[in-house]
C-alpha cells in the first residue's frame, strides 16, 4: 500500500478531527442554494446538484479503484488539516466546494447559448476553461501535499484524464443540465445521477465496506 494512501486510510470517516469551521462552511452551501431558490433559479440550483453529484460519481470509482488494487486510489487526501475525510479521496471541505461550484460557474453562462466566443461554441469554452483551471489548482494542492496522486497517468505530468474525466464532464452535464427546456427533464435526469450515488454508496461504502 502506499504510504499516502495509508494515511488517508487512517482518517478516514475519523470523527475525532471535526473541526467547528465546518458549521460555517455548511451554512454557506445552504445560504448560496437558498438564495436561487428564492429567486426560483431552477436551472441554477439544479446545475449545481449534477455538478455536485457528477464528483460524487467520481469519488466512488476512485475509492473503488483503491479498494480492488489495495495500492492507491488514483488521487487521495491524506493531510491531517481536514475536519473529516468521508471517502479516500475526498474531504468534507472539498464537498461542501464542489456543492456550490457548479452554480458559480453555470452563473457566467450568457443567456444566448447559440453564442460563440472566438469561435467557439460558449458552453464549451466554459466549460474547457473552467475544467483548465480546476485542474490548475489541483496541480498546486498536490505540490503542497494536500492532495495525492500515485499513477503516472494521473499526474501533473500527464494532466489529459484529470481534465477530461476529472472535470470537463462535471462541468459539460452541469451546463447540459442547464440548458433544458423543461424542468421535468432537469429534476429527472439530476435525481438520476445523485440517486445512483446514494445507490452506490448504500452498496460500496454501508454494505459491503468497500469504500
């Protein structure tokens, strides 16, 4: 096993480093998706919630990778300064992150959706920029050690699937989802998505204990 892994291993669900800067940090997320519902910005709230579900998606897999190599999951936090790490490779505060950044990036999309940015279809410049810089910031956690990456394929020397399936789809189905016509498809198709993480969870993380 690898050391970094080992460490994450270690906090893991450890209620013993909760820390009260959380409360804050959870009153945020309600505060930002309280005040879209109270504009009725739907396509706001919803956006955030596929992006938000999108990570959760991602969290399993990796934490099943760990499980089934018993090596490393491809990235892990294994620093001592989180209130509290939920799977291997994600933290309560990375969460609550995730939890609000959809909406703050679906709020820069113009309202025309047929409108090109140098060229470029909008929604796609967005989302490869935001995704870029998602993955920028990635790069700076784990040069601080904050976040652990044990793969050559998934490493700041080879960024390509970190930016593709570690962020470009979070934001591409966030702005899918966004872009409906009908609030119907969008409630279905984001209760799909977050229904199959707590699917996934009730079997990987509750039942079997894989995660």
């Amino acid at each position: 096993m690898a050391d970094s892994a080992e460490k994450a291993l270690a906090l893991l669900r450890d209620g013993s480093h909760f820390q009260w800067y959380v409360i804050p940090l959870f009153a945020l997320v309600v505060y930002v998706y309280a005040s879209e519902v109270e504009r009725k910005n739907w396509s706001l709230v919803l956006a955030g919630l596929a992006f938000w579900g999108m990570d959760w998606f991602n969290e399993i897999w990796n934490g099943l990778v760990f499980h089934f190599t018993g090596y490393a999951p491809v990235w892990g936090t294994p620093g001592n300064g989180s209130a509290l790490v939920l799977l291997i490779g994600l933290n309560i505060e990375i969460t609550f992150m995730f939890a609000i950044a959809g909406i703050a990036f679906s709020k820069m999309l113009p309202a025309d959706k047929k409108l090109k940015i140098l060229g470029i279809p909008n929604r796609l410049l967005i989302a490869v920029v935001g995704a870029a810089f998602c993955v920028f910031v990635e790069c700076l956690l784990n040069w601080v050690g904050a976040l652990t990456w044990e793969y050559p394929w998934w490493s700041m020397g080879a960024p390509w699937l970190i930016f593709l399936f570690g962020y470009l789809t979070f934001f591409l189905v966030a702005f899918w989802v966004f872009d409906m016509e009908k609030l119907k498809s969008k409630i279905i198709t984001v209760g799909i998505i977050l229904g199959f993480d707590v699917l996934c969870l009730i079997v990987f993380m509750c039942i079997l204990k894989w995660i």
